[in-house]
C-alpha cells in the first residue's frame, strides 16, 4: 500500500510538471537536447517493452524518466505521448478512487495537449483534438470540472473548424449528443444548435458522396448523429426557416437537378408539405428531370448488365430471349462462379420451360465444373429425370429413370451439405416409385446390379428395390 501511494503521488507530482511546462511553455525537449538523453533513451527502450507486453504498471516508472528527461524523445515520433495516455488509461481503468482517477484523467488531457504541441503542426492537430474530445465525451466526462460538455464543445468546434471535412466519422455523434445535452439545458441556443446540425451533417454528406473508403462508416455515423438530434429537432428546426434559407440557392439555379433534390430533401427532412407552393414547383421541375433521367439510365444499365434484361425476360415469358442474354452475360463475365450462375439458369430455362432435356443437362454440368462444391446444378438434372421418368418408356423404364434421379440427389447432397435437406425430401418422395423385388426377379434382376436408362437420360443406374 505504501508503494502504491508512493506511485500515486509521483505522478500527480509529474503531471504538475507536464501541465505547466505544456500548457504554458510548450516545451518539446528531445534525447539530443538533454544531458541525460542515453539515460532516457535506454529508459524509452525498456517502457516501451513493457508496453509492447501490455504491462502498463511495468511500464510507468521507465516511462516517467524517459518523459522527464525528454518529452518529445527522439523528435521523429509521439509514442511517449501516446503510450503515456495508454499507461494513465490502464491506471484509471484500474483505479476507484475518485480522486485519483480524476488526476490521472488530468495527465490524459495533458499529454494529448503536449502531442499537439509538438507534433500537431506534422499533421495530427486535428487528429489528436479529435481524439482527445471523443475519450472527453465518452470516457472522462464526470472528471472534467463543473462543465464537462461545456468543455467538450470546445474542443470539438476547434477540431472541425481546422479540419474541416477531413474529421472522423466517430466524432459527429459525440458532437450531437453534446449539442443536444447543452440545449436541453439551455447552454446553447436554437440558432447555434441548428448551425451544429447543419455543420455536421455537411460534413457527413461530403464524406459520403466523395470518401468512397470512408463513405460506409460515415452514412452510419450520420444517421446515429440524426437520431440524437431529433431528440430536440422540433425545438430547432421550422419549414418556414428552411424556405428562407434555401430560396437564394434554387433561384441561383431554378433548373439544375442535383440543387432541385438537395432542396426538396431539406425541405421534406424539415417537415414542409406536399401542398406548400415552393413544394410542389420544386417537385414539378424534379419529377420531369427524375422521369427521363431514370429512362436513360434504366437503358444504360440494361445494355450493361444482360444478366439483369435476362430475367426481364424470363418474366415476360421470353424464355429464349432471356438464354441468349444469359449467353452475353457470359459472354462478358470473367469471374467463374458468376459464369456458373449464368450458365446453371440457361440449363434451368432449357430444362424446366422448354423441355430441352439433353441441353439443360449438358449446360447444367457445365455450371458444376465452374463452381465446384456447387449441388444446385445437380438437383436440376435429377428434377428432371425425376419429372420425365413417365416418358420413359414401360413401367420398367420409368423406375429406372427414377432410379437415375435418385442417384442424382445423393450426389448432389453429397457435393453440397448445403442442398442436403431439400435432396433428402425429394429422395423420400420418390422411394415408393422404385421397382419392386418381385418385378426383378420376373426379369432376372438382382439389387445391385447396373441396368440401362432409357430414353433421354441414358447411361445405367444400380438398382435398388423398394
């Protein structure tokens, strides 16, 4: 116990010191600019393994010498920043006195503060502002002052005001829910709480129609944000308000599309009804562009993907149509598992619509060898021995071809466990019409003996009695 005080006393001590000479003197020393710096730098090395290690308690009094001897270590890099923000989160993690988790949320803070110091200007300003108001909002809220938003809006405006659109998504949350908790308690005003939103989802929008990597998480992050603000969004936001705001843009360019549906998607997000006059002039003008511009790219998608016109096709009733656009979706396709899916629906048009038997099971196994490990095509041919085995000649005939397709469903499940319940109930409805043992015997048939398939299938079949 005594040790521990010890340590928690020599780093309150520390951060003291680190707050004053950052916060006042932005001081940024390095191993190079310090005596002792071969004592700090073998002091770096040996934190740094503890670190490495996850041993943050290991760590911290290296840590601390390394620090105090050279804050910015070598110069070309922020790890004793950033590691002295992981080693002060383990402690406070690990800690239950409020008091001294409040210091070393204090410590926290202030080495985000150093960083910035010395390396905001290579970059990280605005990452490190961003980071440091994210664990604000989430992590250390009840520990900054008496008020902890207050603050926390600080540090989020001077974020997005220097970095603009190049902020993470993860921070357009925080910023609303602060927005929103600072409204609600009368801190900040409509008119500022309307700016945020506007700001944020500007942002958010940006990002998503220009940041194809980051486009996903931020369409998450918008709509998180929005939900937060529609806590207060009727406080906030008016029709009439938007109308206003939005009339200078639309008379600027009365006939372009792309400002016509931004209009009427904010106008609509702030409640302004179909019946409202500059309503229904926007939507006038968007409905005409939206009809032929939907027409030109319906045509300019089709000719470009056959595959989809195929199945148009097929549900017009235009089975021969939908092969040959089968055919040039093939044609056209590199990737083999999308070739097997071309090729395994010509085989199901030829098989099941035009009763072209021999075809769709030549174009059936073909689609197996270009997706191995695939039993659809399988379960096509034995449907189809199954489904013709009554046109296959006598009675006898006809359960030889049952027989076929039997054998076609086990090899099916037995290719892809993932048709094996479909397979086994298909299999089951057709036990009862296997040939009876008395049948074979009349014509000198054993189990197990291999007898031809007539009529299309063709090839032979073992045979097993029911």
């Amino acid at each position: 116990m005594k040790n521990k005080m010890q340590l928690i006393k020599s780093t309150l001590i520390l951060f003291a010191v680190v707050a004053t000479s950052y916060t006042m003197n932005a001081q940024c020393g390095t191993f190079v600019d310090s005596p002792k710096g071969d004592d700090g730098e073998i002091a770096h090395n040996l934190y740094r393994d503890a670190v490495k290690a996850k041993d943050f308690a290991g760590a911290l009094e290296y840590w601390k010498t390394a620090f105090e001897i050279a804050p910015a270590a070598n110069g070309k890099n922020h790890l004793q920043f950033s590691d002295g923000r992981k080693i002060y989160k383990s402690l406070f993690e690990n800690e239950t006195d409020e008091a001294k988790k409040k210091g070393y949320v204090d410590m926290i803070m202030s080495l985000y503060d150093g960083q910035a110091n010395c390396y905001g200007q290579k970059g990280q300003d605005v990452f490190l502002a961003g980071r440091k108001a994210y664990d604000m909002y989430y992590y250390y809220s009840q520990y900054l002052g008496d008020d902890p938003y207050g603050a926390t809006l600080g540090v989020l405006k001077s974020t997005f005001e220097t970095g603009g659109n190049n902020v993470e998504d993860i921070l357009l949350d925080p910023y609303a829910g602060v927005v929103v908790n600072l409204f609600t308690n009368e801190k900040v005003t409509k008119v500022e709480a309307r700016a945020a939103y506007e700001q944020l989802n500007a942002v958010a929008d940006h990002n998503i129609a220009n940041n194809a990597a980051k486009a996903e998480r931020f369409t998450a992050a918008k709509k998180s944000m929005n939900q937060t603000f529609a806590k207060i969004e009727n406080n906030i936001f008016d029709c009439e308000y938007f109308k206003v705001k939005v009339r200078p843009e639309y008379d600027a360019a009365p006939n372009d599309p792309v400002v016509l549906e931004r209009l009427i998607r904010t106008l609509k997000r702030q409640g302004c009804q179909e019946s409202d006059d500059f309503m229904k002039e926007l939507e006038g003008k968007w409905s005409q562009y939206a009809a032929a511009e939907n027409a030109k790219r319906k045509d300019e998608f089709e000719a470009n993907n056959p595959n989809v016109m195929a199945k148009k096709l097929y549900d017009a009733g235009d089975f021969n149509g939908a092969i040959g656009k089968y055919n040039e979706a093939l044609s056209q396709e590199t990737d083999p598992s999308k070739k097997a899916g071309y090729k395994f629906s010509i085989a199901s048009i030829q098989g099941r619509k035009l009763k072209q038997f021999s075809k769709a099971r030549s174009n059936a196994l073909e689609a197996a060898k270009m997706r191995p490990g695939w039993g659809n095509p399988y379960m096509l041919i034995a449907d189809l021995y199954a489904t013709s085995a009554s046109r296959c000649g006598d009675d006898w005939n006809n359960r030889m071809a049952v027989l076929a397709a039997i054998e076609m469903y086990q090899k099916a499940k037995s290719t892809d466990s993932s048709v094996a319940d479909d397979a086994n109930k298909k299999i089951g409805r057709y036990l009862d019409a296997r040939p009876a043992k008395q049948e074979g015997f009349m014509r000198k048939v054993k189990e197990g003996d291999r007898q031809s398939v007539g009529c299309w299938i063709g090839g032979t079949v073992t045979v097993k009695f029911k």
